[in-house]
C-alpha cells in the first residue's frame, strides 16, 4: 500500500540512493520487484541492485544466459525503472567457480553482462563477497600471487570492456572493517578510479556509519565509498528477528565521503518497506532527517491508516536490530514505573497502569490478526512475532492481575511459566530480552517483582561470528 509521495524538490546530496535484492533466502517475486521500483521511485529513490543470493543466474549458475520469460521479466524491470528515472543495476557473483586466470570464464561474464546491456542496463556489479579468501584453483595460484591482485585482474579486464557510458560497481571479497586494511587498500589503489566499490562500514551489519571512517576508507582506495548497508535485512542468524524499526545511526554529513547507500532488504517483502521508507528519508534529507517522525509516516503508509495505531503498538517491541539496542522502550519504562510503584509506593496503582498498558496491547494484537486490516500481505508476514506479541500482552496482563490481588508471589510461578514456555518456543524476538527476562525472574523468584527492569538487548555490532547476511567465511 503507498499513499504518500515524498519526492523533494531540493537535490539530495547522495549520489546513489537505493536498495539491492542481495540476501539469502527466497527471492522477491517478479510482482514484488515492479511494486518496490514504484515505491521506491515515489520516495526519490534512484537505484535499484539485482542480486538475489539464491538466485541461480547470478550465483551459481552465473555462466548461463537469460532466455524467454526470465530475460523478459529481466526487461520489464529495467522498463519500470525507467520510468521513474531510476538505475538498475544488474550484478553477478561469479566467485564460487570462477577460475580468474581463465579466458574462457571472462568471457563468459562478458557475455553475461552483454546479454542485459541489450535490454538498457548500463550500470553493473562484480560481486567477489562470500566466497573463500585465498586462490583455489591451481591454475589461478600458478597465474596470480595473490587473491587481490587475481580480483585486480579480473576487475581491469571486465571493465576495460565497458565503454564510458557504463558503470561498474565491485563488491571485495573484504568489505567491512575499518577500510584501510592490506586487500581493501591494494584492490582500490590497484584499479580504475572510476569503478565504485561496495563496503558495508566497520561491521558486516553497522550499528553506525561514521564520516571519519568514511574518510579513512576514501583515502586508502581512492575513491569514494558505496555504502552496500546490511539493514533492514535479517537473513541467516536473525531470521527470528523483524527488522522494522527506523533508520538511524548514520552521519548526515556521510555523503562528503560517500557516493550513496544500497539498502539489502529483507525476504518479508512488504515488511521491508516500512525501513525503507525512512532510509528514502534520510538520503533525500540527511541534515533534517527525524527518525521518529519518519517511522510514524513510514508506518502509516504501509500500514494504512485504519491500523496504523496497532501496528506501532506492536512495532515498538520488535525494534531491536544492529541498529538499536532498545527492545521495547514503551514496555521497558512502564515496567519500570511498575517495578518501582510496587516496592516503594503505589503497588494498585502500578498494577492499574500495567493492565492498561497490557490489555491495549492485546485489543491491538486482536484487531491485527484477526480483525479486517488494511494491507494483509504484510500481517500474513509479520504473523510469527504478532502472535508472540499476543502471547506476551497476556502475559503481562497476567501479571498486572496477579498483582493486583496481592498472589503474584504465590500463583505468580506456575501461572507464569507457560506464557514464558510459549514465549521462548515460538523463537521470535519480541519484547527483546526484557519481557522474557521479567517473566523468568518472577517465576524463580516465587512471584516478586524484579529488583530492575531487564537489561537492554545485548551490543549488535555485528563480528564476522555474529549473525549476519554475509558471514559465510
């Protein structure tokens, strides 16, 4: 559902301003895409990246050209891009087969991108990401010293191949760090200044995008970078997350260091577009962005207007992600104030308030999976954590109520724990750790209301053993 056009008549200062299909997990479908190129498009967006990691075509099967319905599908995309003025960029991950030093195989690729140049792309990417980090095949260990100068290669080869019209953009087989490190430095040194590269920031998934670090990755490349950034995606390790909370974390002055940022999405289609949403915000205003303010709007289109007030009910306890460590900062205060009241003054009136809070939660959790909504594809997404989120707005009405009658510390135990036992089996991340934390401490502590609300959700900087979209080597 789009009802609210946000395109600006003032420039925005990023150059490239989009998002690329590259996680793992099952591709959008074609319906999908052309519905997100027209969002996109609406909110002054300008790129959209082909590159589905499961896709086949572009993966593991990179050598075989597109035909009939599947190169047709390819050209109404790019049509629909042009419509509204946007770059498709069309990418190809060779690296898992590829033999650098073959002949055969460059001109396979060159093939590959010629067959989509036919159809109006003028924009590519050579995606080296998730593949091993050293030379595998003897030929190649015979040929080259080491990977960086076999990817220097390669890169030089395709892109002298392209005439000025043409853009390439290259994603190393390193593309987090602190952007001065040997391979990233020696690739970017050691080709044409003016191919783009791909770089996710000091993480695979970067709780901030900073302009200093930003500059250190400009200085030791040569060029610019192309932020590839790893939100709102939740493949891999945090399929039990939804990532749906607002944009935040980034500079506003990233763009002196930077020729814009792709956004990976998530496989829940309709769920991305609330993230997305407020990232069109903040590359078309990055100085006066509000991510709150965004979010709400955000919200609200995608959502509709008849649900709007549920659904941020319930987004506000899903907000947790590399991004945020808040949990569910509405829930978190209100059990603060309960926790508080209980022990040291007003232990009905903090009862109260809980089950006010709580039953709103559970009309809203109603309403929204059972009651006629507005965009049901994205409900029949987000259904997992809704019903959790049901689960959980019972518990804490249990728990107001037990309260309030003076036998949470004696029925406090075993009426508890199945709502604690739904809660951890339905493997979805909601209320973060703070609900669960609650629960499981009022059930061994024999009902007693916690000493302190639950501690915020741990640190998500993301290291290359942490759940991410990319940590595959």
């Amino acid at each position: 559902m789009t009802t609210h056009s946000r395109v600006s008549a003032t420039p925005s200062p990023f150059a490239v301003r989009g998002v690329i299909e590259g996680f793992y997990g099952a591709p959008w479908s074609h319906e999908q895409r052309l519905d997100l190129i027209d969002f996109l498009g609406e909110r002054g967006m300008n790129t959209f990246v082909y590159s589905p990691k499961d896709d086949p075509l572009v993966r593991h099967d990179w050598r075989t050209a597109y035909e009939g319905a599947e190169l047709a599908r390819m050209a109404e995309l790019i049509a629909r891009c042009t419509t509204h003025d946007m770059t498709f960029m069309y990418c190809l991950s060779p690296g898992l087969t590829m033999k650098y030093s073959s002949d055969d195989d460059i001109a396979m690729l060159l093939a590959k991108f010629d067959s989509v140049r036919e159809l109006g792309v003028t924009s590519f990417g050579l995606l080296l990401d998730d593949i091993p980090a050293r030379l595998q095949h003897p030929a190649d260990r015979a040929t080259f010293p080491d990977l960086v100068t076999a990817h220097q290669s390669v890169i030089g080869r395709v892109f002298a191949q392209f005439d000025a019209s043409t853009q390439l953009t290259v994603c190393p087989t390193q593309y987090w760090g602190c952007g001065d490190e040997e391979y990233i430095s020696r690739l970017g040194l050691g080709i044409d200044p003016r191919i783009d590269l791909f770089w996710t920031g000091r993480a695979i998934c970067s709780a901030t995008l900073d302009l200093a670090d930003a500059a250190v990755f400009a200085r030791a490349t040569g060029r610019p970078a192309t932020y590839w950034d790893n939100y709102p995606v939740n493949d891999v390790a945090m399929g039990h997350e939804l990532h749906i909370g607002p944009y935040r974390g980034r500079d506003p002055q990233l763009h002196r260091f930077s020729t814009g940022i792709i956004a990976n999405g998530m496989e829940l289609f309709e769920s991305s577009k609330i993230p997305f949403a407020t990232i069109a915000d903040y590359l078309r205003d990055p100085a006066g962005y509000d991510p709150e303010a965004s979010w709400k709007q955000a919200i609200l289109d995608v959502v509709g207007p008849e649900n709007a007030e549920d659904f941020s009910m319930f987004a506000d306890t899903v907000r947790s992600s590399c991004l945020s460590a808040d949990d569910a900062p509405a829930l978190g205060e209100a059990l603060e104030r309960f926790t508080f009241e209980s022990e040291y003054g007003d232990p009905a009136a903090a009862a109260s308030e809980l089950l006010t809070i709580a039953d709103s939660m559970v009309r809203s959790a109603d309403r929204l999976l059972d009651g006629p909504v507005t965009n049901q594809k994205l409900i029949d997404e987000v259904r997992p954590w809704l019903e959790s989120f049901r689960v959980g707005a019972h518990a804490l009405v249990e728990v107001a109520q037990l309260a309030a009658s003076g036998r949470l510390a004696t029925d406090g135990p075993s009426r508890l724990r199945p709502f604690l036992d739904a809660l951890r089996a339905a493997r979805r991340r909601v209320f973060g750790d703070l609900l669960d934390m609650t629960l499981a401490e009022l059930v061994s502590a024999g009902g007693s209301p916690p000493e302190s609300p639950a501690p915020p959700a741990r640190p998500r900087t993301a290291s290359p053993d942490t759940a991410s979209p990319t940590a595959k080597e």
